[in-house]
C-alpha cells in the first residue's frame, strides 16, 4: 500500500502564492492525482502526474519527483475560492491492481 | 447531464436496517469505486470493481457489498447497519487519467 503524508492545515492571503507539498511511499507507482474538495461537495479533479517535472494548468500547477517520492501542487493568485480541502492520491499498480488511494488532505484556508 | 450520479443524496435510517446506494457514470469507464468520507474528512477506498474483477478492502465489513447490473452502474448495499455506518459515501468512475467522483450520499444511522 501506500504511505501518503501533506499538511494538515495551511493559511494564506489573497493574490498570494501557496505551495501544498505531499510524500510519498509506494511499491509500484503509477501516476499521482491532486483533487480539490469544498465543504460539502465532491472531490473534483485538479491534475494528473505520472513523469517528472512540472504540468501547468492555468493557476494551478504540479510537480512531480518520482525519485523523491514528492508532488506538490502550486496554487497562483489565489482567490476566497481557492478555500478547500487539496487531496492528494497515489495510484499503485502493486498486485495487479491501480486503486488511487488518498492522502488525509490539506485545508487551505485563504483570507483577504 | 451529471457524469456519475449517486442517490440518495442524504439518507437517514435507524441501527439495524438494511439499505442501498445507487451509482450510474455515463463516461464509459470500465472501473468504479466506493469510498466513505469519514467525520475527520479521510476518504478511505472500499471496493474497485471492474467487468472482470471486484477488489474490496481487507477492512471493510462484509455487511458492505457492491452489486453491478452493468458496466455503467455500481451500487452499494449495507445490511445491518450500525451507528459507525454514518459517513458520507461517496461514487466514482476513473481512467488512467482521472477519477470523476459523485456528489456523495451522507449516510446517518440513528
């Protein structure tokens, strides 16, 4: 299985940058997922890593260092929105099966 | 036109009954998944289950069972529930690039 650690909390002020960092442990990698979750809602999908280095999607980007075993996903000119629950997810290919599992997630809250 | 859709949305049920959540993806996937979302926000996998094969967590109950009429459709059934049961479950369908989740069934047991 997967050991998949990121912060619990983390605070930040409009139009600023935030950096939400996860570890990880896997036998078999086979892609990591970042998700953000408001209150109450569905998870939705932020981005997809599966090779090194850095994809950017508009003011979300991630990076991915599968020797390190550490993603993180940046967020840009944050806006009141951006104040959610970030998920990150490991997909193992361990045993045949390529079941994303997710870390305990991080709660960004920002403030104007 | 929802992508997965889940129902109920909320449910609520006393100690014992016996119930079932509703799953339907329109994307064409091949895999669906059941996780429960947990008071502490901690979305745990249960069941991965594709037209070849169920894969259930070790920890879950076997009161807990996934029935699948079709590709298209992966429902949830709980026998004798219990106080523990109260989550927020939620549906999802995946590809290997992404997992699109339903809007989640909160589950209260009383």
């Amino acid at each position: 299985g997967q050991n998949i650690d990121q912060p619990t909390e983390m605070t930040a002020t409009e139009g600023a940058i935030v950096q939400i960092n996860c570890t990880y442990q896997t036998s078999g990698f086979n892609g990591l997922f970042w998700y953000q979750q408001h209150a109450g809602e569905a998870p939705t999908f932020l981005s997809y890593n599966v090779l090194d280095g850095l994809e950017e999607k508009g003011r979300f980007s991630s990076f991915l260092s599968r020797s390190k075993g550490y993603s993180y996903l940046l967020l840009k000119e944050l806006q009141m929105k951006d104040s959610a629950s970030y998920l990150c997810a490991v997909r193992d290919e361990a045993g045949g099966s390529y079941i994303p599992t997710f870390g305990r997630g991080t709660s960004l809250i920002v403030h104007p | 036109d929802t992508a997965v859709s889940q129902t109920p949305k909320y449910l609520v049920t006393q100690m014992g009954n016996d119930k079932s959540i509703k799953c339907e993806q329109n994307l064409g996937h091949d895999t669906m998944y059941w996780y429960k979302q947990d008071s502490k926000k901690f979305l745990k996998i249960m069941f991965s289950y594709n037209n070849k094969e169920l894969i259930i967590n070790e920890t879950v109950p076997n009161r807990f069972s996934p029935k699948s009429p079709d590709k298209a459709h992966l429902n949830l059934h709980i026998n004798s529930l219990e106080l523990g049961d109260s989550a927020v479950y939620f549906c999802a369908s995946g590809s290997i690039y992404g997992y699109t989740f339903g809007s989640g069934t909160r589950l209260t047991v009383v």
